[in-house]
C-alpha cells in the first residue's frame, strides 16, 4: 500500500532515546507508517504526496505543558501591550485603541512589562491622562497583576480604607490610598466587574490562538487553567463546542481549576467536569493548583525571607495560596481519583510544598501513572533537586524566564539575593539529576513560540539581549537535544500523549512540524533564527509558511 504523504530528503530528528536521525517519513491516513532512509520511498504511488524537506528539519510537534490559549487570543483582540517595554509606547497603544472604540465601556487588555515603571509600579494617574472617562483595567504580562485608572477604583469602591484580600495587595501611597496597582487576589476587586464575554467571543479567542500556535509548530498543549479566577472567565464551554463540531485540530489537556477557597467538597464537582470534558481531542484530565505568586511583587512563597531595598532581610516570605498541610490532603485525594496534578510553584518554599505534598500523595496511594508536574520553578532549594526523579514529578520548565533583562537584573536579584538568585531556573542541575523535563511558555505571559525558548534553553541568553549581556548561569545550560526533547517528548509524557505523539516512529501519529533549517548544523546563537514552515496534525498540514 502506497503513502498518502512522504517526507524526504531529510534531516529528520526523531527525539528517539538514542537521538537517532533518519531522511524520511512515510504517512497513511494519520500514522507514521515508516521511518528511515532511502527505502522509504518506495512507498511513493501516483497520489502520494511527497514533500522534499531540501535540508530543512522534520521534528515530532511541539507540546507546549503550560499556557493560556484563550486567554492569549483574546487578548489579541482588546488593548494588546505586549512586545513593547516602554511607558512611550504602553501610552500610544492605550490612547490609540480608546480613540479606536469610543463606544467600549471598559478599556480592558494587557501585556506591559513591569520593567518600564519605577519599581514595576505604574498608577492610575498616568492611565487618567490617557482615558479620564471610562475605567481602564489592564493585566501586566505575568497576569499577576493588573494596572487600572481611578474610574476603575471608583467603580469598585476602593479607597484608603479598603483591605487588602488575604491572596493579595493593594498598592498604596504615602496616605494609604491606592495608587493604580493592584497585586494578585486584589486584581479581582475590579476585575470581578469587567463586562462578560459571549461564548462566540470566548471561541473567537480560542480559534485565534489556535491558528497562532499551530504556526509555531505546536500541535498539542496543556490549558493550565479551565475554571474561573476573578475576571477570568471559564474557557471550557469554548473549548467543548470547538471539540464538539472538530474545530478543535490540536489535542489538549485541560488542567481544571483548583478553587483554593473551597476544600474538597469540590472533588465530584470536578469529577463529572472530568467526564463531561473527554471530547474529541479535549480531555480535562489535569487539576491545576496555584501554590504562590511571583517573585517580581514578592509573592512567590520562599523559604526565607525577601530583602529589602536596602539589602536587608524584610518581614515577608510572599504567599503559600493553600496551607501546606491541606495540600497534601488535596493531592492525595485528587491522585487517588487519578488526577494529574499541576502545580504553579515559583519560589522555594512553594516548590518544596508541593513535591512534599507528592510524596504523601505516593506514600498514601502508592506510585500510580498520574504524572503530577510542577510549572515555572524560578528558585529551586538544591535539596529538592533529586526529589523530581524520586518521586515521579516532572519538571515543567518556562526557559524564556531564565536570563538576564531588566525584570530579572532590577526587580528579582536584588531582592533574592545572590546566593538565592543562584538557584534560579535549574535546568542542568534537574535533567543530571534524570528528572523529566516538559516544556511551555506560560502565553500570554510570554512568547508562545518554541524556537525562542529552545534558544534561552542552550544559551540562557535572550536572542534579543544587547551586547556584552552576560549568560545567566551558565552551568544550568542544556543542550539542544535535551531541551527539544523537552518541548517534544517530555511535554507528550506530561499530557499522556507519549504513547502516541512526541517521537517520530512508526505507529505513532503524524504530529509533526517542519523547521525552515537544521538547528543542530548551525551555531547555538542562531537557533533563534529558525522559523516553522509546515505543521501537520494527524497527517493533516493545519498551517503552512
């Protein structure tokens, strides 16, 4: 029986264990029905479609394990700041996009750094020159916080006198009034009140993403968050009816959200989610559990304490969202259902709650193939280094993060300081220690394109970084092959999709991306330069350059 599709003339990487490489691949229906060299062609017929890969790389899809689809592709649609870093810029987009629709009544959006404030703190007056007549609400790139004007203020009824949440902060001046800035939990104190969206608009925004994720080469993801969270909305109606009617093309991994202000009265809740969520390609299999913050607006929970701005120890260890010892209950009776567990842990102390929440999960249970892995781990304690292989959790790595650019250099390392900095983004100390590294970028927060996050992955440098810019931690470096087999392999193993996907072999699905040169041929400072030109999902191209 002939092929419907032949790759040829190679490379072909096929993120097998031995890093094998082959120059072509034959495709019948939606699987891999050979790979290998020459002799593959014979599998050529008059309607075979033959692409002559020319030198170019053929690789498995990426999976990205951690991002924000909807959320990514509505934003692309509101008051869009990302990519920029400068107040310059931030003021020419909001002004632009107010005059733009003038009869919107909220100026809603996101995406600016906190780099281009002082102290990553912007306020309401700079947002009152721009729009003075209607509320502003805008989330910074870490969607950790969000910026609003004073009609927003007002319209919530936030003033001097108004607490802070328990999971949040309210910014404030001198007098305690609030200046424009609320952090985490406070973000819903006015977020809570933005229009709501359509389900149209909420398919929109997946479609959107969809079509940008699949040009980057990614065929399968994991939402890390289907539920809803202060002004965000439940994306799973959106991603249903899309699974439902087969726009839906990538396969995803829902992880459903953890309400940390319930207990686990929520477990049959979440359980009929689970079965109502199984698809087409959705299945929400996944539960995602936000341990802390971030460590920019020292809310990542750390095992000591920050420093001040003077250098001095300060009284706050940021926030561990759910009590350590209710963690460990939690997971162990999500593990005993046989849910996956998806942690948010940022800080230390936030890393270390959750592996020892594992740990009594495995002790309790026994070791079951739940696959429970921990997202960003910007400082890992080095004592818990080993704990990832021992105890069966994988490593979700976000490498865009791990580099030096003013939101590290002015807003992170002196307020860690230099021995705890020093433990950021382990990422050769996990994979030598034989953890399972998976791989995502955590959009809209940041990039979703894989290549870019490959590149800081072997480099620990931004493609964009000036000249002179040091590596940051050179000794965390991976090699290319690691690293792809990360946003490859790993991301398949965390998604329950390795038996199928992540690994060119035959049997296994034809989810693969086409990259314009070889990576592997050229220096590591130019693997940023690769671009995606085919992607194909089950043996169907679902985007071409």
């Amino acid at each position: 029986m002939h092929a419907d599709l032949v790759f040829t003339g190679g490379p072909v990487h096929t993120v097998s264990p031995a890093r094998t490489r082959a120059t072509s691949v034959a495709i019948r229906g939606e699987r891999i029905v050979a790979v290998g060299q020459d002799e593959v062609r014979e599998l050529i017929g008059p309607r075979t479609e033959v692409v002559d890969l020319k030198g170019k790389l053929l690789i498995p899809g990426f999976q990205d394990a951690h991002v924000h689809p909807v959320g990514g592709g509505i934003e692309l649609g509101q008051c869009d700041l990302s990519g920029a870093t400068t107040l310059d810029e931030y003021r020419r987009r909001i002004r632009d996009y107010a005059d733009a629709h003038p009869d919107a009544e909220w100026i809603t959006g996101g995406g600016w750094a906190m780099e281009a404030f002082p102290g990553g703190l912007p306020t309401a007056a700079e947002l009152d020159t721009l729009v003075p007549d209607r509320p502003v609400y805008l989330t910074n790139r870490d969607h950790h916080g969000a910026w609003v004007n004073s009609r927003a203020l007002q319209r919530a009824g936030i003033d001097a006198r108004t607490p802070d949440p328990d999971d949040g902060r309210i910014e404030r001046d001198a007098d305690g009034s609030p200046t424009g800035m609320l952090q985490e939990g406070a973000a819903n104190l006015v977020g809570r009140l933005l229009p709501e969206l359509t389900l149209q608009e909420t398919i929109a925004g997946l479609l959107r993403a969809q079509e940008l994720l699949h040009s980057l080469g990614i065929t399968a993801w994991q939402d890390a968050l289907l539920g809803e969270l202060g002004n965000l909305k439940d994306p799973t109606p959106a991603y249903l009816a899309a699974a439902g009617d087969g726009r839906l093309t990538a396969r995803v991994v829902g992880a459903l959200w953890w309400d940390r202000a319930r207990g686990t009265e929520q477990l049959d809740e979440l359980l009929a989610r689970r079965e109502a969520g199984t698809v087409g390609r959705l299945r929400c299999t996944s539960i995602k559990i936000m341990q802390d913050g971030i460590a920019e607006n020292h809310t990542a929970a750390l095992l000591t304490p920050y420093l001040d701005g003077c250098g001095c120890t300060s009284d706050n260890s940021g926030i561990s969202f759910v009590p350590p010892e209710e963690l460990q209950k939690y997971v162990t009776a999500l593990d005993a259902h046989g849910f996956q567990v998806h942690f948010h842990a940022l800080g230390d102390r936030a890393v270390r709650e959750a592996l020892d929440a594992v740990e009594v999960a495995r002790r309790t249970n026994g070791f079951s193939d739940t696959r429970p892995h921990l997202a960003h781990l910007q400082v890992v304690h080095p004592d818990d280094i080993g704990r990832f292989r021992a105890l069966g959790a994988s490593a979700n790595l976000q490498a865009l993060w791990a580099a030096h650019e003013p939101q590290m250099d002015e807003l992170t390392i002196p307020f860690l300081g230099a021995e705890r900095s020093a433990t950021q983004y382990p990422f050769g100390a996990l994979l030598r220690s034989g953890a399972t590294l998976a791989a995502g970028s955590d959009w809209p927060v940041s990039s979703p394109d894989p290549v870019q996050a490959l590149h800081v992955a072997v480099n620990r440098r931004l493609p964009e970084a000036p000249e002179g810019t040091g590596v940051f931690l050179p000794e965390q470096r991976i090699d290319l092959g690691a690293a792809l087999a990360a946003y490859t392999a790993g991301s398949a193993y965390v998604n329950h999709l390795d038996d199928e996907t992540g690994t060119i072999a035959p049997g296994y699905l034809a989810d693969l991306a086409v990259l314009d040169r070889d990576p592997f041929a050229g220096h590591p400072e130019e693997i940023c330069e690769a671009r995606v030109e085919q992607t194909f999902v089950g043996g169907v191209r679902v985007f071409s350059r």
